[in-house]
C-alpha cells in the first residue's frame, strides 16, 4: 500500500488483490479438500462435510423416528411447505412454500445457476442447501453439466440466498415436527 498525499494509505489496486492478474481479471484457484492436511489450524474441509452431513443425516434419522411424523416430514423436505398442507396446515404451507421457493429461485437467478453443486463446485454450500432436499437435488441435476468459469458480481448473494432459503426451511421442517406431534396427541385424546 502506497501512501497518498494526505498521509493516508492508498488501498492496494485490483491487480494486487487478485494475485497479479491485469486489473479487472481474477484467478480463482481451486479449494484443495484433502483429508489429511490441516492448514492455518483448521480441520480439512472434507472432515468437516463429512460431519455436518452425518449430523443433518442423523437429526432426520430422530425426526422420522416417530411414524406419526415421518411422511408430514418427508413431504417438507421434498418440496418445503407440502408436509404442512398435508397435515392439514394449507396457509401455513403457503407461509413456508412461497418465500422459500422465492428465495431460491431468486439465488438461482442471482448467480446465474451456477450456485447449487452439493459434491463438486460448492461442497461447503451443499451442506446448507440440505435442508431444501428436493429443490437442491432438481437444480443439482438441472445444472450439473455448468461450470463455474468466473465469479460475476452477483454470485455470492445467489448462494448465499439458496442458503437462506433451505435454512428457513430446516425451520420450517421444526414447526411441522411439532405440529405433526400435536396434532397426534389430539387424535390420542379424542379417541
């Protein structure tokens, strides 16, 4: 950084920032995910998957423990808000369905399709997009064949709105868990 007139230090060019290149040019270098190798004291990136998808893999594993729950929970987790209307909830299914899909569909948009790629260009991403099975898997296999070949501007917030989306979902996927349990003790108790 140079220092300007005012004594102040001039931020660095973007030919700086982005490792040399011309300005207005970036290089992304690939993510290594290696199992073996821990850089800056952080666990490698696939352990890390490898984990967060065993702890969503074993959260639903509890939440269709219960047979009472397990088609309600299946059917949000296909297409978010059909477990509610299949339960009977058809406004709060509307209430879940139509901003989570909004939501991914503008993330979609955002980064030009590019952002859901749960095993190859975004294992980190993929992890929170699990929530939203359904949506993540249709635009995984819609998309598959595209490759990321420059990040535009509007990338980041694409994924990071997809991300948002399956979260409320995962939210979504708790009310209906509780409503499924109420809603069955109301049975047991007029019975």
């Amino acid at each position: 950084m140079g220092k300007t007139a005012g004594g102040l230090e001039a931020p660095p060019d973007r030919a700086t920032l982005s490792g040399g290149a011309p300005a207005g040019k970036t290089r992304c270098r690939p993510i290594p995910l290696g199992l073996t190798s821990f850089r800056h004291g952080m666990p490698p990136i696939n352990t890390i998957l490898i984990a967060t998808w065993g702890l969503w893999l074993v959260a639903a594993m509890v939440a269709i423990a219960d047979p009472r729950v397990r088609k309600p929970f299946l059917l949000g987790i296909a297409v978010p808000g059909l477990g509610h209307m299949s339960i009977g909830e058809k406004g709060r299914g509307l209430l879940v369905a139509v901003p989570v899909l909004i939501l991914y569909v503008a993330g979609l948009l955002l980064s030009d399709f590019r952002c859901v790629s749960p095993f190859d260009r975004h294992p980190l991403w993929g992890v929170l997009q699990a929530p939203a099975a359904g949506p993540t898997l249709l635009s995984w296999l819609g998309t598959r064949h595209l490759t990321l070949e420059h990040i535009g501007e509007t990338y980041q917030v694409g994924c990071l709105y997809v991300g948002i989306a399956s979260l409320l979902n995962l939210v979504a996927l708790c009310d209906l868990r509780d409503l499924c349990l109420k809603v069955a003790r109301r049975k047991d108790a007029s019975a």
